[in-house]
C-alpha cells in the first residue's frame, strides 16, 4: 500500500470495477440475446418467405407497382375535372381546387335543392274516400266513382288495396334518403269508393280492410271519420315525397359530367400518377365521389323506371356498372387494397339492388333484360377481394420490414407524431417497441402478419367459385384468439391485419345477388315468351341462361320453387350454411343486416 492511498480508496475503486464489470457482462449479455432474437426472427422469417413463395405468394411490393401509361389512354387523366373529382387530393392546393370545383357536387347542398313534396302532419294527403251505404240504398254514380264493393266480399279488399296503390302509384326508395313516386302526389285526385254494408263498420275495420303492404315504400296510410257519419278518408301520412320527374329536372345538371365520364371510362387503363414507391401514403381514387356518383346514377335509374323509360333507365345503371372499372389497376387488373375492393363490393351490391327495383316494378323488358345478364355475368367479387388481401399482405410487410434505414424513417415518423414530451413517448409500448424490439422480434411480426393475413383467404375456393363460412369463422376465432394473447410478436399484426369475416359476409352476399339477378333475368325472360315461370330452373338452359350459377355458399344448387299467386322463392342457404326453407334473416329498423341469419332470399 503506497503513503498517499488509504483502505478506503480501494474499497472505492473495487466497486467501481465491479460495477464496470457488471455493465460489460450486461451489455455482452443484452448483445448476445439482441444477436439471438435478431437470428432466431430472421430465420423464421426466410423459412416463412419460401412457404409463401412455393405457395405462388408474390411478397415483392414492387411487382405491385402500377406501370405508367400514356395520359391519352388513362382515365384519370381525361381533364381536370376527372383528375380533381376522382382522386384523393394530396396536397392544400389540390383539395382548394376540388372544393372550387362546381362540376359534380360530392353532395346535395341541402333538402332545399331539391323538389319535394311533403305531407306535413297537419295537412296530411287525401288519396281515397270512402262512403258507406246500405244495400238497399240508391247509389247515384258520378264521373268521380270508381269503385262499388261489398264490405263483406272476399275480394274487396284486394281491390281497395290495388285501387288505392294505383292512385298513390308507384313508388322507390333512393339511396341518399329520399323516397321517389311515379305521381307528383300533389295533384293527385282522391279515388272515391263506394262500401256497401249492413251496418257503419269502425275506422279500425277500415283500416284492416286495407292490406298491410298497400303504399308501404311510401308511408303510412290511416282512415279517418269526417263530419259526415257515412264518409271516411284515407290518408298518407308522416312522409316526404320526390316525384321522379322532379328529381330527373335537378340531376339533369349532372348530365354533362355524367356523360364525361362515360366517355373517359372508354380509355382503357385507370392509374392515378405518383408515387407507388411505399404502399401508405400512395394516390388514391376519392371514395366518397364516388359513392355519390354511384348513388345519383341509382336513383336517375329508379325515376326513369317508375316513368317507364326503359332505355334511359339501363344507360345509368350500365354507368354505375362500368364506374367499378375505375379500381381496376394494372399490374393486377384488379383493386390494389382491400378498401378499394370492399369499395367495389358496396358499388356492386347497389348495382343489384337498382335492378332488383326494376323488376319489382315490372320495368325491365327483354332487350334491356338481355343486357343485364350479360352485365351480371361478368361480375366475380371474391377474386378482387383475395387479390386485394395478398397486396396488404405484401404492404404490410414491406412497411416494417428492416433494413435499419426504414426503422430510422418509422422513429423519425414516431417523433413527428408524439412530438417532443419524452415521458408521452417513454409510456407508449409502441413507441418503445419501435426504439428498442431487436429487429428479430420485427421479423416475428412478420411472419404473424403474412401467416395470419394468408389463413384468411382459406375459406375462398376460386377453383369451384365458393366460399366456406365455416372456415372463415374457425380462422377468426383463432385470430382473436392469438392477438388477445399479448407478445412483442404480434403487436403489428393487431395492427395491420384486418377482419376480413364481416368484409366476407357482405362480399358473399353480393355475389349471391349478382347470381341471383342474372337467374332471375332468364325467369322473367322464360316467362314473357311461355306466359309463366319455369317448374324448375333447369329449363332455363340453354335458351335464357347458357350456365346456371351455383351457390357461393358451399357449391350446390340455388333454391327455387313456384309459390302462388304467379310468384316464385329463390334462395341461397346463407351464412349459416342451413336451410331455412327460404325465410330471411329477421329485418332491423337500424343498422346493417345480420348475414349470419336466415336464408338470403331474392325479393320479387
């Protein structure tokens, strides 16, 4: 021991060696777990990656890069007002520019834009008069009689009820709210009726005299006692009436545009200029123009069907069947995200529902029948959806994929996010994941979300055209049942891996209507040239209908039977796999319908 150190100094250096000591096992230790992590997760992830590409999976986000085209056969860049309307702005300038734009309105500017009729509770609309007389009573017929029934015939109220919906006329429900009539209900004459009846019967007889499902896509009809004891009134109440005419004189305004993108979607490629490098951002179609494009062309078809302006009726509705076009970008032909593809489904499903209103409405003839079938015929959802469900599957990965210089780029992200709170960030497991996860437990994210995103596709079979609930529902228990169990290894997958079950329940839903629409066309044609339907579906082929669509739920037969009154049930088993012998899924005031339920039944 030298003269200037002391027993104590020692004891101070010993431990400030073992502490420096300590820290260098730690770090060697920290190292070696960080170098394992690191090996271990890079090898899960190539041994994952050749599974996947021996399965045909194309993991190379740029094999989904759309190539570029000549402006001339793009569709987006037909003019300004296209490329304005259509796509996503990206920056303030373009969204300024959308916004300035008076060629198609993303929405009406208030119910003061359009011709409505409405029937306020006070003033509610006379559509019928009823005046009850004995039968022995001299009945002095005027030019204003229209009807003479016995109140205690079996056919009279199946003739009040037709009577009083001739007069109300026809009438479609519309897609932004509105409830379109064939009638400027206004002027409509009050049909009056004469009952003859032993007795005075009560306004609660009256009103079960009228079928239930007279006027019903209009309002609610009510009989009420007037201050002659022997004439009642019945009236609709509690609605708010477009005439179709009316709306066709607003939307006329739309012509041009409309007539626009007729012509743009001509050319034969649809791809936004810009950046494709990274999946998010990258240029979008703007979603919400289109919607509302879609919605104006459904509801101009309905006005024209209840005008009975056929020809005009199918230009609109072929519009919105080509507007899908819009999503279909190369390399793939098909939408490039799953929003784009469910995007496609929603336009599609209302599609369908415009044309199922022709058919209620007795409007659709052969010539534009013919063409519906064709139309019908080329839709396939499921292979867009599955397209669509291996590019996330690829973007997904290509977002967290290392090498380090992208996880700098996700920090700096982070940052720009969180700002600059140090303890807002220290307390958010994502943040810290980012900043501290060895990059193996990212590889491990990975595989989760490449594994869990290729399970979802197992219940499609494009091969046989089906689609298995089953398989859909066991895949999503056991998603849920792997993210609800925390780990370092699927806190991306929680993220980016979507729930595609109720995505694929609207998806085979759809399709069941596309099926059925295209059957039905070959019913209603069978049945205009022998008079009526067909006892079996089979007699369709091959004169109506070259190949008959199958089920999507499990492969077999629609169901089909003739039921009375000239009318016919046809059915798919549904979600729930089971025949419920045509009997739908219990209807709901609000909300969206419940496709695990019943039976999805055409309605005609």
């Amino acid at each position: 021991m030298s003269m200037n150190e002391t027993p104590k100094d020692n004891r101070g250096w010993r431990i400030l060696r073992r502490i420096l000591l300590g820290l260098a096992i730690f770090a060697t230790l920290v190292a070696i777990f960080y170098t394992e992590e690191d090996w271990r997760g890079k090898r899960a992830w190539e041994k994952c990656k050749t599974d996947l590409e021996v399965k045909g999976m194309v993991l190379d986000w740029s094999k989904y890069i759309p190539p570029p085209v000549p402006d001339g056969q793009n569709f987006f860049m037909a003019s300004t007002n296209i490329f304005l309307r259509f796509v996503k702005a990206q920056t303030p300038a373009q969204a300024d520019a959308a916004a300035q734009l008076k060629w198609l309105p993303l929405a009406p500017t208030g119910s003061n834009s359009f011709p409505v009729f409405e029937t306020a509770k006070s003033k509610p609309l006379v559509v019928a008069e009823l005046i009850v007389l004995t039968p022995d009573a001299f009945i002095v017929e005027s030019a204003k009689t229209n009807l003479i029934l016995k109140l205690d015939s079996p056919a009279t109220q199946t003739e009040l009820g037709n009577l009083i919906q001739h007069t109300v006329g026809r009438s479609a429900n519309g897609s932004q709210g509105f409830e379109f009539s064939e009638f400027q209900l206004s002027n409509i004459a009050p049909a009056q009726i004469i009952l003859q009846a032993d007795s005075l019967p009560s306004i609660n007889d009256l009103e079960n005299l009228i079928p239930p499902d007279t006027a019903t896509n209009i309002g609610h009809l009510r009989v009420e006692a007037t201050s002659d004891k022997k004439v009642f009134q019945v009236s609709l109440t509690g609605v708010s009436i477009t005439a179709a005419a009316d709306y066709l004189k607003w939307s006329d305004q739309f012509v041009p545009a409309l007539d626009e993108v007729r012509e743009a979607l001509k050319r034969p490629y649809a791809i936004i200029p810009g950046d494709y490098s990274q999946p998010f951002p990258m240029p979008t179609p703007n979603f919400v123009t289109m919607r509302f494009v879609a919605q104006t062309l459904a509801q101009r078809t309905q006005c024209y069907l209840l005008l009975g302006q056929r020809d005009k009726a199918l230009r609109e509705v072929t519009l919105m069947h080509d507007l899908c076009r819009i999503l279909e970008r190369p390399p793939t032909g098909r939408p490039i995200t799953l929003v784009e593809a469910m995007i496609n489904v929603a336009i599609t499903g209302l599609y369908v529902n415009t044309i199922a209103d022709g058919f209620r409405l007795h409007a659709w003839q052969e010539p534009q029948m013919a063409v519906l079938q064709e139309q019908l015929k080329a839709v396939s959802l499921p292979p867009s959806v599955v397209a669509a469900i291996n590019v996330e599957r690829s973007a997904s990965i290509h977002i967290i994929e290392p090498p380090t210089s992208k996880i700098r780029d996700a920090f700096r992200k982070a940052d720009a996010v969180y700002g600059t709170d140090f303890f807002t960030k220290l307390i958010d497991p994502l943040y810290l994941f980012l900043k501290l996860a060895p990059r193996g437990w990212i590889y491990q994210n990975m595989v989760n979300v490449a594994r869990l995103e290729l399970k979802s596709l197992d219940g499609f079979d494009l091969g046989r055209d089906t689609i298995s609930p089953r398989i859909f529902d066991e895949t999503d228990y056991n998603r849920r049942k792997l993210l609800a169990h925390r780990s370092p290894f699927n806190i991306y997958a929680a993220i980016l891996v979507p729930n595609t079950v109720k995505a694929t329940q609207v998806l085979a839903y759809n399709q069941t209507q596309v099926n059925e629409a295209q059957i039905v066309c070959a019913l209603e044609r069978y049945r205009l040239a022998r008079g009526e339907y067909p006892e079996s579906l089979d007699a369709l082929v091959p004169q109506f209908i070259e190949k008959l669509p199958h089920d999507i739920i499990g492969g077999a037969p629609l169901h089909y039977r003739q039921i009375a009154d000239g009318k016919y049930l046809f059915y798919s088993v549904g979600w729930n796999e089971t025949d419920d012998g045509g009997e739908p899924s219990p209807p709901v005031k609000v909300g969206p319908i419940d496709y695990t339920k019943g039976d999805w039944v055409w309605k005609n």
